[in-house]
C-alpha cells in the first residue's frame, strides 16, 4: 500500500504562521525520508487555524529539503483564480522540481462566502463582470477553467481569437520538460462525473465529508470515458488521523481537531486550533463532545497496530491502493515552536506499520 500526506498547515495556541509553516516543512522532509507518495497541501482563506492558503507559493518552500516525494495541492479552489495565474504557479514548480508536481483543482471556495468575493477581487457590493458588463459565475465556467489550465501548461497552449482575425497564443511558461499532472478533487458528485468525462484522475474528500464516498467513486468509475488526459481511472483516499504509541494518547492528541470541527460544524466563530490537554478541555462543551464523537468514528485514530488496520480496512472497502494521511495531532503546551510532534509520530508509526513504497 501507498501512503501520502494532506496538509492544511494548522496555526495552534499562540503559534504564528511562520511557526506553522517550519513544522509543515519538516513534516514533508520526513515524508519523504520514509518514503510516502505524495504531499499536498490546500487552499483555505481567513480561517484563524489554517496557515495553508496559497499552495504554488507554499510549496515552492515546503519542498526544498526534498527528494522523491510527489508535491502538490489539495487543492486549488479554482473559481478564486484565473487559469492562466494557477498554470504559470505550477509550471515554475515544475520547473524547479520537474517531474513531481501535482496539480488538485477544486471548485468549491475554501472559505466564507464573504471572502470567496474579495478573493475574486470584488468586496461589499461588487461582482466580476464580463466585458459587456454582464454577471459572470467563475463557478459555472469551471469545466472550461480546468481544460484551460492542462492546455496552458501543454506544448500548444491556448489560442486566444482576437478582433479582425487575429490570434493570440498563450503559454504558462516559455518552457518546461514535465507538465503537472492534474487531479480534480470534490466532496460531491458534480466533481466525479466531470472528472470522469474529462479522463482524469479523481479524490473524494473522504477526510471532510465522510460519507457519499463509495456513492462517488462508483460514479466516477462507472463513467470514465479514456480522453487526452488518461486512460483508466485512478484514485485514492484521504482520511484523517492521529497515530501514537499508545491509544489513549492518540485519544488525548485528537481532542483540539476534534473541537475545531465540531466549532466548525455548528458554525462557531473560528480560533486558532486549542493546544492538548486544559485548553481544549476547557473549551468542550456537551455539544462539542457530541458532534466530536460521530466526527471522531469517521477518523483513524488509535495506537500503530489498530491504525494500520483501520487503514488497510479503508482501502479494500472504497478498492484503492493509496491512502492520503490528513495528520491532524494536536500540540502540546511544551511543544517548541515550528515543531509537531505527533503528527510527526503519526507519519513514522503509520510507516513502519504500512511500509509505503515510493511511487
């Protein structure tokens, strides 16, 4: 079985960004020291416990110390950009890193619906318009946006028809050897069945949704149609855990996720994600515990031999043979900064546990 790493690049307790982002690096140093597939990182906006929110910049630092690993992201919300700005990101990511980037489009927004419009570079009242003035949905045009995207980075781009005949040709970069390979990733239908009429490679997000996962899978294997893009399907499955010596520790390190998506779910002001221990215990309410439990069935979590389990159970029920870790440990009062322990831990026990092979 393969192994592969998500990563939001969680902001905890007082931690400040470039806090978050030390660890984050020295996460996907070692995930490529054990030898994990891939490493992706995605696309949040204005949330106090996500450092993560532009992933061509960020991996253009996370990878540094890297060999093998496959980097990417999961994902770019499309809709919040123009193609051509995403396309030219990942080609000089490809340029400096050649053949191991990965490109995982999205198109929900990856914020509040507030946000989403100033990401597209409206606030308050304004809207993006077309030249004649008219309204203009970036979600509706995101089948388009993402063949835009793969034309781009290809070797004849795209050929833009100007007034009086003319034409303009557009490339993401002058050159590269590799393209990216892009994924189209979503947590509904919509998603499964373009990505199978496109002949691409498609992720459920498994780890957020939870459920609906076989339902879309089926869907997207059911009706791939083989195009320019691929031939058969591929896919995997991301899952969120927390790996540790011992279950009741695992138990103890879930506890600060646990409250930030259960604050999440029933729409609470958002925080800095709680540290272990008196912290977020202090912050639980009987609510909090109750949405925390049924999120927490739908998780890993647990010593190295139970979570292996767990884990090689996840992939001959949903069929695949990688699974995307979503390390989601929380920190420790007397964690040093830039570091993280436990999801540290979680990766190394999960390894030697699963023996990942590199793609």
């Amino acid at each position: 079985m393969r192994l592969s790493v998500l990563d939001l690049i969680p902001v905890s307790g007082d931690a400040t960004t470039g806090d978050a982002l030390r660890a984050s690096r020295e996460l996907v140093t070692l995930a490529d020291r054990l030898g994990y597939t891939r490493y992706w990182v995605a696309e949040h906006h204005n949330m106090p416990s996500v450092a993560s929110t532009t992933p061509g910049v960020e991996l253009m630092y996370l990878g540094q110390d890297t060999e093998q690993i496959r980097l990417g992201s999961g994902g770019v919300m499309l809709p919040n950009h123009a193609p051509l700005a995403i396309a030219e990101q990942f080609a000089l990511l490809s340029a400096v890193y050649g053949d191991r980037i990965d490109l995982g489009i999205g198109r929900a927004p990856g914020t509040d619906p507030v946000t989403s419009h100033a990401m597209r570079g409206h606030v308050g009242e304004g809207f993006v318009v077309d030249r004649d003035g008219k309204r203009v949905d970036p979600v509706e045009d995101f089948p388009q946006h993402v063949v835009d995207v793969m034309d781009l980075l290809g070797p004849d781009g795209v050929t833009v028809p100007l007034f009086g005949g003319e034409k303009k040709v557009l490339h993401a970069t002058p050159r590269i050897e590799t393209s990216p390979q892009v994924w189209l990733l979503g947590s509904s239908g919509y998603s499964a069945q373009l990505s199978a009429a496109l002949g691409l490679p498609y992720v459920f997000a498994h780890h957020f949704a939870g459920h609906g996962t076989a339902e879309a899978l089926k869907l997207y294997r059911d009706n791939f149609q083989p195009t320019r893009f691929g031939s058969e399907p591929r896919t995997f499955l991301s899952v969120n855990a927390v790996v540790a010596d011992t279950a009741e520790e695992a138990q103890e390190l879930a506890e600060p996720y646990l409250f930030t998506m259960a604050n999440l779910r029933s729409g609470q002001p958002l925080r800095p994600v709680p540290l272990v221990g008196d912290e977020v215990r202090g912050m639980m309410t009987d609510g909090h515990r109750h949405v925390a439990e049924n999120i927490a069935q739908k998780w890993v979590i647990g010593d190295a031999e139970s979570a292996a389990a767990r884990v090689r159970e996840l992939a001959g029920m949903f069929g695949v043979d990688e699974v995307m870790i979503h390390p989601v440990a929380g920190q420790r009062p007397d964690d040093a900064p830039g570091t993280a322990p436990g999801r540290l831990r979680t990766l190394e026990l999960l390894a030697e546990s699963l023996t990942p092979t590199r793609s």
